[in-house]
C-alpha cells in the first residue's frame, strides 16, 4: 500500500463526510428548531417546547395550505402517471414515421422552454380558459409540463414488456384495453410507480407556477404559502416555519416509503392471474 494510495484514500473519505454534512445539516435543523423556545438559522440543541407547534396549528391558512398542495399534486401525479401510461404504451407499439425524433423532441423541449421562459404564454392561455386562481388549472400546467419526460422515462419500461404475452392474450380473446390493463400495466408497475412518486415530489415542490396562477390566499399551496410567513418586522416568522417545513416534508417521505415497500423501486413486475 503505496503513500499515494492512502493519501487518495483519505481523501476520499474527507470527501464523503464532507458531502453527508452538507446534507445533514438541513435535516437536523428540521428535527430540532419546531422543538425550540428560540429557534435560530443554525443546528442547536433545542430547548425543547411545542409552543411552535401550537403557533403554526393555529395559523389560519397554514393547514389549509396543506390540503391544497395534496389536492394539487394528487391530480397532477395521477394524470402524469395515467396519460403517460397510454402514450408510452402507443409510442412502444404502434410503428409510426419519425416516432424516435417526436419523443426525442418532446424531451428536448420540455427541457428547453421550461416554466421561467414560457410563464407569459402560460398566463395568456389560462386566462382565456378561465383558469386563473383554480387548483384544476395549476394542476393541468403541471401536468403538460411532466408529461414527456415521464413518457420518456415509462416507455423503456413498456419496451422491456414481452410481446409474447400480448399475443398470448389476443388468442384468448383480450381486447386492447384488456391487454394493456392486464398485462402490460402489471409488468410496468415499478415504472407506474416512479412515475407516480417522481410527478408528485416535482408538483409538491413547485413555487413558479402556483405563484403564478393563483390569486386568493385561501387557495395557494405550502410551497408558496411558505414565503409569507414572516413576523410584524417583515423578517422571517423561525416560530411557524420549521414546524411548517417538517410538516411539508412528511407527504413525500411517506410516499416514498409506501411504494418502496410495495414495489422496492426494483425493475420487475408480474402478470395478473
């Protein structure tokens, strides 16, 4: 074991501790400042009280704010996952001219023009449809803005999908819906599911577009509620938004569990008896 060798190795290692720190540090201050009688912007030892608690339960948009985002981002993770489904299962087998560069466009521009660049347009066409200060609108942009990737990303789930079985279940007399609620669907279940987890964590996070989109206070979701929390000085409100912050958290961590353990985001799936 050569000098250099250990010195890269421990290197390394500074590296990793480095990086975890980074990250961990968020994460502790999350856990400790709803619990602290002073909580400041850095990780402490709390002195422990739920007095934050009770201050953010009894903000009066606070919880509802919370229902928003989940009614928002239940209805885009939802129609993501659904209209990908279909469109990736027609793009996988349905042979038509240009199919690879229409995807590939698709992708290119959903990254390309995203929701800074194209919000003027955006506003326009919501407010021809009459969509301005409504949860279904917002959901409905978020929705056209995840679908191709998310189209992209499923489609390499249904390629994997044995034509055979297909064909095994035309000979019995399945229809096309029935083969692809039966067959394909079942197969592509860990792929449903990172699309389900992946629209959701993208829309809950999401402050452009709500920002944007909706007016009344009563109807904003957490992510841009939380950018109002702010005490009579004009200085950020620490009593109400850690509390806020973890409570924000613990949808898309329980998400996240519920499909791991059921699915375990492992790629394999199985046909319904």
């Amino acid at each position: 074991m050569t000098p250099a060798y250990v010195v890269r190795r421990i290197g390394f290692y500074v590296l990793i501790c480095a990086i975890t720190l980074f990250f961990a540090v968020p994460m502790l201050w999350i856990a400790s400042a709803p619990f602290d009688a002073s909580p400041g912007l850095g990780v402490q030892w709390p002195d422990w009280t739920l007095d934050n608690v009770r201050k953010t339960f009894d903000h009066p948009y606070a919880l509802h704010s919370m229902v928003n985002s989940l009614l928002i981002c239940v209805t885009t993770a939802v129609a993501v996952t659904a209209f990908a489904a279909l469109a990736s299962y027609a793009l996988s087998r349905v042979r038509i001219p240009g199919r690879d560069a229409l995807l590939y466009g698709l992708l290119l521009l959903s990254s390309v023009v995203t929701g800074t660049a194209a919000m003027v347009p955006i506003f326009v066409m919501m407010f021809q449809l009459g969509l301005i200060d409504s949860r279904f609108g917002v959901a409905l942009v978020m929705t056209g803005g995840l679908l191709p990737a998310a189209i992209f990303i499923l489609k390499d789930f249904v390629d994997a999908v044995p034509k055979s079985y297909e064909e095994s279940a035309r000979v019995f007399g399945a229809s096309t819906g029935q083969i692809l609620r039966d067959v394909v669907l079942p197969v592509a279940r860990p792929g449903l599911a990172t699309i389900l987890v992946w629209a959701f964590v993208n829309s809950w996070g999401n402050f452009l577009v709500p920002f944007l989109l909706i007016r009344s206070i009563d109807k904003q979701p957490g992510a841009v509620l939380l950018q109002t929390f702010t005490d009579e000085g004009g200085s950020a409100n620490l009593s109400v938004i850690p509390v806020f912050s973890l409570l924000f958290s613990i949808p898309v961590v329980v998400l996240y569990l519920l499909v791991n353990s059921r699915y375990g985001f492992r790629f394999h799936g199985g046909i319904k008896s």
